[in-house]
C-alpha cells in the first residue's frame, strides 16, 4: 500500500478538482477575544458519533517503518535504496539511540541532511548523505537513517496496534521539524495561510514561542514551487495569529474559558519547540489570563499525568485534550543526560490509555478515542515516498507538503480490532476527525485538502455498531517512570527538536 514515485504527479491522485475549489480558500474562523469568550456561557457540543471525548498524544520523531517494520499486514521494508540503486539492509537500533537524524526541511548550512536530502527529488535514495546530531564521531560509530528500533522496545505499541486500529499510510503534515509539525497538529498550518503565505520552515534560532518578537524564524513562501527558497531574516516572529481546533471546539461550545472545553497538557510550558498553542498570540494571551503554569483552565503543566489522572478520576476531562511528553518519554532520539534515555513511550502512552480504558466514565458511558501519533518523521528512513502536495492557496506543489509517513494508533471502545487502517492520509485527518465528531466546521486550510480531509469515520478505523471493546490493561515496561504521581518531574523539559 501507499504512495509511489510512480503515482506522481499530484493529478494522478485526482486532485485537480480539489485545487480548483480550495484556490481561493483563507481561513474563515477568527480567534474569539478573549473579553468575549468570558462573558460567554458553554453549551453543550452536538456529537456526529457515539465518541463524546477526544485525547490526542502526540509522540516524536519516527517514521512507521522505523516502529512497526514486520508487523504483519503493514507497509514496511527491511531495506533501503542508496543513490547507486544498491539495497542497504536497515540496522537494528534501540528505542533510545543516541544518535539524532538531521530532519530539516531543506539541509542545514554546513551540516546537509534533512528531508530535501533524502527524499533526492522524490527517488527517496539519499539516505546515506544524511547528518546527525549529538554524534557523527565515536562512540556512535554505527550511526545511520537507515534503521528501525528493535521490537522488544516498542511492544506496547504493537499490542496496541493488535487490540485497536493502527494506521500506516499517515504522511506528515510538512516536511520539517517539531516546532513546525506542533503548530500544523492544532492548526494545520504554522502562519502560511495568513495574507503574507510564509509558513515556518524551520527551528528558530532563539526564542520559540510568544510574547517574544525578537527571533525571526526561517520561512518558506507557501505560493512558491517545491522545495521553495528558505528566507532566515526579516519574516515572522515566533509568535503569530492564526485559529486552530481549540477556537472552533470554543466556538461550538458557545464560549470558551472560564468552562473549559479542551485542555493542553503539557510538561513544562517552555518545553522545546513542542508547545504549539504558545506560537499563537491568542491562546498565549488566554494562557496569561488563566495565570499561566499555576493556572487551572486551559493549559496544564503536567510532567507526570498527576492531574490528567486526576480529571479523569474526578469527572473533569474536557471533550478535547492534547498531551506532550517530557522528552525523556517521547520516544525522541539523541543523547538525553537523565536516567531514562527517551526509553518509555511506550510506557507514557500504555499510561494514558489505561487511565481512560480502565474508567468507566470514559471507556463506555462518555465513550474515548485516544488518538496517540508521531509530529515528524525524525530523519528515519521509511520506505514509502511522500508525493507533492497542493495547498488552500491553489499551488500545485506546496513547498513544505508533505513529509514522510508517520505511525498513528486509534485506541476506543470502537476502533476496529486488530485492523490496519490503509487509507491515505495526513495529519491533518486528526483535525477533520475532530471536526466531525464535534460538529466543528472547518478550519480552512489543510484541512480542506484530500488526502487531508479523511476523518477517520469512513469505516476504516471505527465501528460503531459494534460491542465496545473491553480494555485490557497493558502493563508498562520495568523501570518505568511513576507516572500519574504528583512527585514526578520532567528533567529535561527543553531538549528536543
């Protein structure tokens, strides 16, 4: 399954029509003001499905064939070409390698690698030219993309997979880093459908988040021919203005804080690159407003999901929440200086799952999709080539669309066991999914595209005519962190990328 070379161009995916109706498409949804949304009161959401809650956990920085190479059924490959048309047999790795791929969208000054570099203009043979970091001398000698993490590491995932749906032909949304990849996760976009169509490209030198104005971020020009031509001065700040999901959950809900209908747990507010809502100016003013970390509203700085457990076992989880690991779990490669060495994951995710599948609140009488995806392919290698994109503007090969496949897991009482999900899709899917199980409208953007617009309600991933599944606790992996404990702390909250 999944996308070839040979499939492209884009015409051949039937999209010409689609462009032609989103050519002249701008986001229709404004932020509400902040003034506004206190005076305001909640109603309840309408519901297009049995689901009334949404957790998304949003992991990094792996491909589907770095995770899940050899699951029965799914798209994988043990090898990879190289650019003398060689089969390069991928490496067996550990979940926490201490070595970090490049994954820039194009290649880094003085350095190279990134996603221009490997995917060679689409024959997805320039895997051997990529650069890392944390390494490129001794101890780290057998470092390369071409490899994929061992399956005693990642087992929870795979029983996961087993009990729920796992879906293998998700591409990322763009075809950079996490700081880009976190603002398309709650927006679809990272600034480019504003009038000025510069959308982030790459990790800011300095500062990444608001209020800061002072650190520019390098951008490419959405109207602009792929890969697009990066400006590093004199273009956006870290902190822009654009809707995302939070505003059409708020807008549906009829009014927004002080009732809260969505959260964003996050381990630390200043967490590197990870923390998409503080890029926004809006959510960061409301952010402010709710007395930033000791708040109680919106935004929730929890490294060790104390009070995640906490909502759910008091009643208190919202229709939509997103949920950010500490580094040291997020399966995030590279040389970490803690004790955990980015080993549990999957531990992290078993965690949230069982605190939902083990509540019977949520798991069967205000039924849960946990929704766990990767934010960027991290540099690994995968087997299947991305393709040019269209985008809203109406350009036929959006310069940051789309990247490499990523994993994406659908755990609920709903999801269709054992089943793997082979629609194309991206990660905007995750958006349309939840504008449709909340009756949300669109964003506009992304959203709106094909291979986007899948909202996971099509049969491939649910039924709702079936039983509810019975949750089965899946035990985490020794040594584990004791997550939902008040005590746990993130020790590393700024690394990553």
């Amino acid at each position: 399954m999944g996308f070839q070379t040979s499939l492209r161009p884009f015409a051949a995916f039937g999209l010409l029509g689609v462009l032609a109706g989103c050519a002249s498409l701008q986001p229709h949804v404004t932020p509400p003001g902040i003034a506004g949304q206190h005076r305001m009161h909640r109603n309840a959401l309408s519901f297009g499905t049995k689901l009334r809650h949404i957790v998304v956990v949003v992991m990094e920085n792996r491909t589907f064939n770095n995770l899940f190479l050899g699951y029965v059924g799914a798209d994988t490959q043990n090898w990879g070409l190289d650019q003398n048309g060689s089969h390069v047999k991928l490496t067996q790795i550990s979940l926490n390698t201490a070595w970090d791929p490049t994954h820039s969208h194009l290649a880094l000054p003085g350095a190279g690698g990134g996603f221009y570099t490997e995917v060679d203009n689409f024959k997805n043979d320039g895997w051997a030219n990529e650069t890392f970091a944390d390494c490129n001398t001794p101890p780290c000698t057998p470092e390369t993309a071409y490899a994929f993490v061992q399956r005693t590491d990642v087992q929870n995932y795979w029983d996961f997979a087993k009990q729920f749906t796992l879906s293998d032909e998700v591409f990322q949304d763009n075809e950079g880093a996490s700081y880009i990849a976190h603002q398309y996760l709650i927006a679809g976009q990272a600034n480019g459908y504003t009038s000025s169509h510069l959308d982030a490209a790459e990790l800011p030198p300095g500062s990444t988040q608001c209020p800061s104005a002072a650190a520019v971020v390098p951008t490419v020009d959405l109207t602009t021919a792929w890969p697009g031509v990066e400006e590093k001065a004199n273009q956006i700040a870290p902190c822009q203005e654009y809707p995302t999901i939070y505003d059409l959950v708020d807008t549906a809900a009829g009014g927004g804080y002080p009732a809260i209908n969505w959260k964003s747990y996050v381990p630390a507010t200043t967490v590197h690159y990870w923390n998409g809502p503080m890029s926004v100016q809006h959510l960061y003013n409301l952010y402010k407003q709710e007395g930033g970390d000791s708040g109680t509203g919106n935004f929730i700085v929890d490294p060790g999901l104390s009070k995640f457990a906490s909502d759910v076992a008091t009643g208190n989880l919202p229709p939509l929440s997103y949920i950010i690991p500490c580094p040291d779990w997020s399966d995030h490669p590279g040389k970490f200086t803690s004790q955990y060495k980015s080993m549990y994951g999957p531990s992290f995710v078993s965690f949230i799952a069982n605190t939902i599948g083990l509540s019977a609140q949520y798991w069967t009488k205000e039924p849960t999709a946990i929704v766990v995806v990767w934010d960027d392919w991290g540099g690994w290698y995968d087997n299947e080539t991305p393709f040019e994109a269209p985008n809203p503007l109406g350009n036929p090969s959006d310069p940051n669309n789309y990247g490499y496949r990523v994993p994406m897991l659908v755990i609920s009482p709903f999801s269709k066991a054992g089943v793997i999900d082979t629609v194309p899709k991206t990660q905007s899917a995750i958006l349309t999914f939840i504008e449709a199980v909340f009756h949300l409208g669109t964003l506009g953007d992304t959203d709106l595209i094909q291979y986007s617009k899948d909202n996971l309600l099509s049969g491939s991933v649910f039924n709702f005519n079936q039983a509810p599944i019975v949750y089965k606790q899946e035990p985490l992996q020794p040594g584990a962190p004791s997550f939902g404990s008040s005590s746990q702390t993130c020790p590393n909250p700024n690394n990553g990328g």
